[in-house]
C-alpha cells in the first residue's frame, strides 16, 4: 500500500534517459502511483549496459516504484487508451520535442480538454520557443551550451575540453525541478481547482545551477567584460580552445592564492576543506600553522606578478604541509580547530558509510529479476507524511494487462491489442 504526501496522486510517465525518469521517482518516492509508459521493447535506458535482458543498472536506479504499461503510441488505438485513463490522472510528465506529443495525441491543449485541472509537465532541453526550440539535446550538449563545461576548465591531453563526468547535473537538477513543480502545482489546485503546463529545460537548469557567474551586475562585472572582451576577440580570430579557456581563465587568478575552499594531497590520500569567512580563515591558519593571510590579506592581489609569485610559494608551502600527514591525522587536527573539512571518498563505498547508515539513507528493495538492491533513498525526510521507496523498477510490461482491463478492455479485446502489437 502507497504512502507519503503523494499518496492518492496518479502520475502518467511518457519520459525516457534521466530528467524525466528521475523527476517521476521522487513523486513516486512521495507515493504517488507512476505509470511509466513504454514502447515495446523498453525505453533505451532499459538496453544500455544491460547485464540481463531487459535490464540496465542505470533504469533500475531511476525507475524505482513505478509500473510499467508498454503501448505502441503511434497506434490511434494506443492513444485512446491514454485519452480513457486521463480521468483518473492527475500529472502527466513528458520529455519529447516539443513537436511530437501533437502527433501522438498526448499534447496539453488535448488532455486537457479531457481534465481541465489536469497538471501536465513538458519538459525539453531547449523550451518550446526559439531557434532550437526543435533540437533534441541531451546533458552533455546541455553542459557546453549553458557554460557549465567551460566554467569547469577542465581539458584532456589534446586541448578538448571535458564534461562534468561525475554525474549528469543538468538531467539530474532538472529532475529535482519537475518533482518541486509538480508539488507547487498540486498546492496551487488544491486551493483554486486549476490545472497548468509546467515547462522545464536542461538549458534553464544549467544555467540556474551556474548562479553568480550566470548573473550580470554592471555595478560589479568590470573584470567580467573585459575577461569577456578579451575572449570575444580571439574567437573573431579563429583562435583555438586551448586559447579560449587560457584567456578566460586568467582573470580567475585568484584561485591561485586560495588556501581555505580547496582540497589538498594529504600523506595517504587527500582532504577537503571550506572555510568562507574570516573567523574560518583564521582557524584554518591556525590548524595549518601559517601566516600566509592569501584571500585575507588587505593587499592581496593576484594580478601583481611580484604578489604572485609570492603567493604561488606560499600556498606551495601549504600544500607540502598537508602532505606531511594522513588523511585521518589531517581531519582530527582540522576537527579540533573548527574548521569544516572532509575526506575524500569513492560513492562505492558510501552506503556502507556510518553517517549514511545512521540517517536511514540507503534503501534496500528486491526486484524480482535480479534479485536484492540497495539504493539511495528518498531524498528528503519528512515527519508527518514519511516518505517510502515504493518498490523496484518495474519489468518490462509487468502491469500493462492490469491497467488497460482497469478501463473495460475485455480479454479478448486485449489479446486482440496484443496480437497487433498496440500494447505488450
């Protein structure tokens, strides 16, 4: 039986990869029902990587708690399954170019017609208007157009640059933005009866998540413009990425200098600290036994090259200290002096993690293919309405039958569907 904030709340799915699936496992985290609806032979992430027919890792991580109703959505008779189950749903979430759900019958303006308070998220990489309004786009592409890619700095052997790998941010977040608008639009009905079209979009995320070097403050951006004239004339020369970054990067010289938001080589493996106010500096000063002031000093100045070089050898200094002693020896001296620090883990190991252990984060959940799982929980925690993983990813059409005969659909007229390969 379903609980949480959500429980009673029917979700139809018509998303695929990561944004789409992501956001709907938070709601279905919450309690509500989600009916992911796939072509026949699964979503693509169903086949990528799959260790067993059907079945992928990166699926089973992102469609937990759902069932799954597999329709050939081209097929009119497809669509009017769909149409007969709007009456019972109360967020449809999709992830296709704005110009495919018309074709499918699936659009706002014809679902909403057959619920009016129906919440219906469209979510895309680019949005609905505009010159790439029709591009299909996925994070990595996401990464580069927004600015993130470049403002990570990061470059392989041959001068390319390299995306965030650690984890697909714009997919991710935009996931967490459908879930949070979902809520808000739920609230809104709740108290008005409306329904609504929420729009979300990997470009919109992205540059979100990119905060202050996203915003424009005239008032404080001088160094930004001409950082930024500096770059616009070499890209008016042709000049190559390695020159690009080279130039925008060179204002950021004060990274250089830092020594309190960083990690550091540590004798076994490395720390992690972050100290962001001058009360933190001077502990960490303090634990690290240094005068070097860096971003504290009155006079500090990047852009000097005398100060610089002077800086660089300081900071070096540093960073030989850490080196001096292990990870663990590191962290109870930081502890000690107050200053916020961390060891630098692998994820593999953090589900065995004491501080993730003791706050009921991972999640155990057995799947009726490939056995026993632990997951990454709910991520929030609430003490009236607790949330709870409702299950595993679903097999593949496990629950196609159960939901098409829930509309009158006799057997023999589902057999019928079948024969035609409108549902499975």
């Amino acid at each position: 039986m379903a609980s949480g904030p959500l429980n009673g709340i029917r979700v139809l799915e018509f998303t695929q990869i990561i944004a789409g699936p992501f956001g709907c496992q938070n709601l279905a985290d919450m309690g509500a029902e989600v009916i992911k609806v796939e072509p026949p032979g699964g979503e693509p992430w169903r086949l990528f990587s799959q260790f067993m027919p059907g079945e992928s890792k990166t699926f089973q991580s992102l469609n937990r708690g759902k069932k799954s109703l597999v329709l050939s959505m081209q097929e009119p008779d497809a669509q009017e399954i769909v149409h007969r189950m709007i009456p019972t749903i109360d967020v449809v979430v999709i992830n296709y170019r704005p110009d495919v759900p018309a074709k499918l019958g699936i659009d706002y303006e014809t679902l909403s017609k057959i619920r009016p308070n129906l919440i219906y998220v469209d979510n895309t990489a680019w949005g609905r208007r505009g010159p790439w309004a029709l591009r299909p786009g996925y994070d990595i592409v996401a990464q580069a157009v927004s600015g993130l890619m470049i403002g990570e700095g990061k470059v392989d052997p041959a001068g390319a640059p390299l995306s965030i790998t650690s984890t697909a941010i714009a997919d991710y977040g935009t996931g967490v933005a459908i879930a949070w608008s979902v809520c808000a639009a739920l609230f809104h009905r709740e108290r008005t009866g409306e329904g609504q079209m929420i729009e979300t979009t990997l470009l919109n995320t992205a540059l979100a998540f990119q905060g202050t070097a996203a915003m424009d403050l005239p008032a404080a951006d001088a160094l930004k413009y001409g950082k930024m004239d500096r770059v616009h004339g070499l890209q008016a020369e042709n000049a190559p990425y390695s020159d690009l970054i080279g130039a925008y990067q060179a204002a950021q010289l004060g990274r250089v200098g830092n020594i309190y938001y960083r990690c550091y080589a540590t004798k076994d493996g490395a720390v992690a600290i972050g100290a962001l106010s001058p009360t933190l500096w001077a502990k960490v000063r303090a634990a690290v036994g240094t005068d070097f002031l860096g971003m504290a000093d009155p006079g500090y100045n990047m852009a000097d090259p005398v100060y610089a070089e002077m800086a660089r050898g300081r900071v070096a200094e540093v960073e030989a200290t850490f080196r001096t002693k292990t990870s663990d020896e590191w962290l109870a001296i930081l502890e000690a002096h107050g200053v916020p620090s961390g060891p630098l883990n692998f994820v593999e190991d953090m589900l065995t993690d004491p501080q993730v252990v003791a706050n009921d984060i991972p999640v155990t959940v057995e799947h009726e293919l490939s056995g026993p799982q632990t997951q990454v929980g709910p991520m929030v925690r609430m003490s009236r309405t607790p949330l709870e993983v409702q299950g595993p990813s679903p097999v593949l059409g496990k629950h196609t039958d159960e939901i098409v005969a829930a509309l009158g659909y006799s057997a023999e007229q589902r057999a019928a569907l079948r024969a035609r390969n409108v549902i499975a």
